[in-house]
C-alpha cells in the first residue's frame, strides 16, 4: 500500500495522500464514539503534510483533550461525513477514517487505543498492541 485515497458520502470532499501509511488502529476514546456514532474509530495516520485535500464543503469542529490540547475534527458540512482528524498531541499527523478509504481491501489495524474508554462488550484482540490513552508512537 503506497497511496490512499478517499472522501466524504456525497463526493464533495476527496483526499489523497502518496506516503506509505505510518500506522493503522482503533480509537476507543469517547469523542471518537461520538463522532462516529458507534463503539470506536478505525484511523490510518499519514503525515499531515503529505495529505491533500479537495473540496470547498471541508468544515472543522475543535474539541480539547485529555491533554488540554486541541483535536481538530475534520468533515464534510454537506453529508456530515467525519474524514480525518488532527491533533497538537501528535502534531504534523492526520488520522484519516479509515470508513471513508476507496480501498480498505490492506487495512489491518496494528494497536487499539483509548482502550480505557472502550465499551464493555468490545473484544480486543489480545494479540495486538494497547494502549489504556494515548500510545508511545516510535514514528
């Protein structure tokens, strides 16, 4: 997997970016619950210089983290469609939705995180990596 590309339901926002993805997980954090409206978050972080964005209907809704720093929260504003996030956290990342990829047919997430936050009912493969918060990224 060299490029991943994607976008919004209604089509008005696409993005692409050309790198190698620096890793794939599963957020359990309860902004992500909320954001997707389900029990987690299936993201793929590329740099955030490297990914471009096209469309006039982006919007951006901040929330504050656990950290006091602010997560930025990007989607469509015509569909609603939520497509990546940014984070002071983990600054110069993008934390795409993984939902909103053209191809997920590689997709395999490496770790789960928020695992403090995650529903009761959720099994986690013990196999993979976990983070109770945020991880240590050796990226």
């Amino acid at each position: 997997m060299a490029k991943i590309e994607g976008g919004c339901l209604c089509g008005q926002v696409r993005y692409s970016s050309a790198e190698q993805p620096m890793m794939t997980g599963v957020c359990h954090c309860k902004s992500c619950q909320r954001q997707t409206g389900t029990s987690y978050s299936v993201i793929v972080a590329v740099s955030e210089a490297n990914l471009t964005v096209t469309g006039d209907s982006l919007s951006v809704f901040e929330t504050v983290g656990d950290s006091g720093k602010p997560t930025r929260r990007r989607f469509c504003n015509q569909c609603g469609s939520p497509l990546f996030s940014t984070s002071e956290v983990l600054p110069d990342m993008a934390f795409v939705k993984a939902g909103t990829l053209d191809d997920t047919s590689w997709l395999e997430p490496q770790m789960h995180i928020w695992c403090s936050e995650k529903q009761p009912w959720v099994v986690i493969d013990p196999k993979l990596a976990q983070a109770e918060k945020n991880p240590q990224l050796g990226i």
